[in-house]
C-alpha cells in the first residue's frame, strides 16, 4: 500500500508541475511576442532612418561631384595647354611602360 500512496504522490506532483510549465509557457510566449513587436519596431525605424541619411549622403556627394567637375573644366578653360602637356606626360610614361621589352 505504501508503494500505491508513493505512485499516487509522484503522479499528483507531476501533474502539478505540467499545469505549472503550461502557465509558464503561456508567460513566455507572451512576453516573446511582445519583445519581438519591440524588436521589429526598433528596426524599422533604424531602416528608415538609415536609408535617410544614405539618401542625405548621396544627395550631398553628388552636389560635391557637381562643384568639382565645375572647378576643373575652368581651371581647364583658364590654362588648357598644362593639362595638354600633362595628358601627353601621362600617355608617354604609359608607353614607355607598356613597350619595354619583357626579356
């Protein structure tokens, strides 16, 4: 008999500690759900934000690009035969490397 009362003892502790882990498993997925809906606000609004400082980054570069191809078709406007000679340099010293002999 002492057997049948030790059986039924470890049978009601279990099912103590099932009705226990389900209460607990509700807890958690609740409070997972509502972590991940924190999570996946935080980064929506990081994407947003990044892709406007990408879009402000770009605008400005390109604005960068603008003003400098500016500046050197005056400075080549104001004195071409330098960039002429410089161009000329260039394509020698390409020359003279590309026509050396490889033995």
């Amino acid at each position: 008999m002492a057997e049948h009362a030790e059986d039924t003892r470890v049978k009601d502790a279990l099912e103590l500690l099932n009705s226990y882990a389900k209460d607990k498993r509700g807890e958690l997925q609740d409070l997972l759900s509502n972590k991940y809906s924190n999570l996946k606000s935080v980064v929506g609004n990081v994407g947003a934000r990044l892709q406007s400082d990408a879009a402000d980054i770009y605008g400005t570069g390109k604005e960068k690009a603008k003003q400098i191809a500016h500046d050197v078709d005056e400075s080549v406007h104001q004195n071409p035969w330098a960039y002429i000679g410089g161009a000329a340099l260039g394509a020698l010293i390409i020359g003279y490397m590309l026509g050396r002999s490889k033995k």
